[in-house]
C-alpha cells in the first residue's frame, strides 16, 4: 500500500508553504508523498495550539516529523535544544532538513530514520502526532521503543483523534506503567501527556 508513512516511489514536486509556528512566520517547503503536504495539519494544530515546551529543555524527539512543523516549533520556542526529527519517509526527512535550515535552526534540528538514532539519547520531551493509522500492535510498538527514552522526569506529548482512539490509548499507557493524563481536548482531538509513574 502506498502511503506517506513509507518514502513514496512518485516524483517529488515541491511547493512553497506560509505557515506561522508559536509566532515565527516561516516560508517552507512541502511536497506530495509526505503528511498533510498542503498545511499544518489539524491535529497538530491542537497541539502547537495548547501546549509549549520547556524552554530550559535540552534534547527533544519529534516522532513522525513529516516536513517538520513540530520539530521547527519546538527548536525555535526552546533555544538551547537539539532536536531529533525522526520517520520512514525519506522525503518528509529531506524536507525537514530543507526547512530547519529556511527557519535558521539548521544547525539544532537533526532528521533522522529511526535506526539512524542514538542508542543512548534520551529526552526531556516527545512530542508527536502519531501515526494511528499503522494500526494498534505496530503503535503500541512504536511507543514503548521511545517512551523508555524519556529522561526521568521527562514528558511525552501526543495528539491522537477521540475517534481514532486517543482514550483506549490513555488505558493502555496507564496499563503499561506510564502516568497519562489528558491536558488538552479540542477539534475532536485530546492531548496525551505521558511520564514515568
């Protein structure tokens, strides 16, 4: 199945996008073959909306970049981060590298397929508009290999539809071990924060 969760085989053909991220009024790039190529998409949206990270925060994950509006928002709201922008799709990955360095935070946002990733690195925030779609056990997979990452007193944030089931996730990540509380609800989507119990 052809889908943006993988690098797509079609011809890339880039077009100019304006978006404004937490104030910052950036001129980027997307292309077909990657997440919401045409805006920041909804759900992302709800999260760059309600919540902020730590401006103190020093190492940070974006999980599923895509062209990297989270990764850019997060690198330019906290200063001293270095941002580790991951996913599968080659494309997405081009692109968010292209686009840190439009956004002039090239030098701290670092695209990366997720074997490329330091073994050790661990995070003081996560944050990530997962991929649902892949279905539930490749999900739940997926976080449990980057929650652990998450530095003692570190905080994942995820933004998952009601619909495509944000709160049998919060059970499941509270069956797991991990403290998860809802901090935000809007547009259909809830905000997920997750920590160490």
């Amino acid at each position: 199945m052809s889908h943006y969760f993988e690098t797509p085989e079609g011809p890339e053909r880039r077009r100019p996008l304006q978006v404004e991220l937490w104030g910052h009024p950036l001129a980027l790039q997307t292309a077909s073959g990657v997440f919401s190529a045409d805006r920041v998409d909804l759900a992302t949206g709800v999260l760059l909306r309600t919540h902020r990270p730590d401006p103190s925060a020093r190492r940070v994950l974006d999980l599923g970049c895509g062209w990297g509006p989270i990764a850019l928002a997060l690198a330019l709201e906290a200063p001293r981060a270095r941002v580790d922008a991951v996913d599968v799709n080659e494309r997405a990955l081009a692109l968010c590298r292209d686009n840190a360095r439009a956004a002039g935070v090239g030098d701290r946002v670092t695209a990366l397929r997720p074997e490329e990733v330091d073994a050790d690195a661990r995070y003081d925030e996560v944050w990530s508009n997962p991929p649902i779609r892949i279905g539930k056990e490749a999900l739940h997979d997926l976080l449990l290999q980057w929650l652990p990452r998450l530095t003692d007193d570190g905080v994942a944030r995820l933004v998952v539809g009601r619909n495509l089931g944000a709160d049998s996730l919060q059970r499941w990540l509270v069956e797991q071990g991990w403290r998860c509380e809802r901090t935000a609800s809007a547009k259909g989507f809830r905000v997920l924060e997750v920590a160490r119990a």
